[in-house]
C-alpha cells in the first residue's frame, strides 16, 4: 500500500470555494470525494482533476491520498494539516 502526496496552490481542498461559506476539508472518503465531484463542487480546470486523481489511486489499492500546498508538505506528511482523502 501506498500515499499519493499531490501538491497544489492551497493547504487544504475546499468546497465553495471563494464563497462567504467557504468549507476546507480535512479528511475525505472515496464516497464523499464521488459525491462533490457530482454536485459541481471542485472546478474543472482546478481541484477537480487532483480529486480524480485521488479517487483514481485509492481505487487502484493506494492507501491515503494526502493534498496540500507545497509550504505545508511536511506538516501534511504528519497529519497536522491538508486534505487526507482515503478508500473508507
């Protein structure tokens, strides 16, 4: 089993992103992930690609999927901060 570590331009994934009611996320399920990529909630030409990536990976036997901005990589590696996307 393995940890996919994808770098990108924010700490954390967020849903809403940009709005007043702006959501980060800290852990996210395979499901969840499914779901906000359904309902519109990651771009695109943004978010949307890393998530699928993620989905992609954890699908195919990866264990943890991890997603942050390259000042946060080492607090992420440990848990403190990011996006930890994981099969259940």
């Amino acid at each position: 089993m393995s940890v996919l570590l994808l770098s990108t331009g924010v700490e954390q994934v967020a849903i809403r992103f940009w709005k007043p009611d702006q959501r980060s996320l800290e852990r996210v399920t395979v499901d969840e992930a499914r779901q906000y990529l359904a309902a519109g909630k990651f771009a695109a030409g943004s978010m949307g690609p890393k998530v699928e990536a993620a989905i992609a990976f954890l699908e195919h036997d990866g264990r943890e999927v991890v997603i942050t901005s390259p000042d946060h990589l080492a607090d992420a590696v440990a848990g403190r901060t990011g996006t930890h996307l994981t099969a259940h």
